[in-house]
C-alpha cells in the first residue's frame, strides 16, 4: 500500500483541523479539502506532462484516491488523533464522479461566463 509522507499527512490534518476551527461544517471541510487536491493534483500533472514527463496509461493500476490513502494510512499506523479519526469517513468516501461532474459545469460555467463578456 502507498502512504503519503509523514508531513503531508501532518500538513492534511492541519488543514482539516484549521478549516473546522473557522467554522466550516465537517462536510465542508472534506468539500474544501478535496477541492484543493484536485485542483493541486491536476495543475501538477499538466504542469508535469508539458515538462514532458511519462504519466501512466489508464490501464495501469493506480490508487483510487489521496483521500482513501489517507483514511487507511491512518488506520494502518494506528494514528487516532482526533482531527483524522474525526474526518476519516467522510474522507474514505468515493465521490470522485459526483465531484468530477460539479467540477466540469463549473468550469463550463465560467467559460461561458468568460465568452459572454
């Protein structure tokens, strides 16, 4: 199994537990997190493919998702902090089609937005 590093794992509880000391919902806080992963993880990869570095083809196997990785990574070290076993469920969730299509109609949104002005 992978496991993120120990910093970036450190870093993810610190936001999880930030975002919720401001006030966010538990669900805002996994919605605000995961929108800034991926949107990170996809400015890194196209960032990363006009360098022209190799990605992998879709047939090759891959993890399902930082979030499932953190959740287990978590678990497997026995890491019980508050912050992390708080967040772990909604963390472990598989929304990655329902985020996909919000994503893509907002990015439709602002192009026409954009197109219109």
């Amino acid at each position: 199994m992978l496991r993120p590093p120990l910093r970036s794992f450190n870093m993810v509880r610190h936001l999880l537990g930030t975002l919720s000391a401001f006030g966010f919902s538990d669900e805002q806080v996994v919605a605000t997190y995961r929108s800034f992963s991926s949107f990170l993880l996809g400015s890194l990869l196209l960032e990363l493919t006009q360098r022209g570095a190799q990605t992998p083809s879709v047939d090759e196997p891959s993890t399902r998702t930082t979030c499932r990785r953190l959740g287990r990574a978590a678990e497997v070290d026995g890491d019980d902090d508050e912050i992390m076993g708080r967040f772990r469920p909604l963390l472990s969730e598989d929304r990655s089609s329902e985020e996909f299509e919000i994503a893509l109609k907002t990015l439709l949104d602002r192009l026409e937005m954009s197109v219109s002005q």
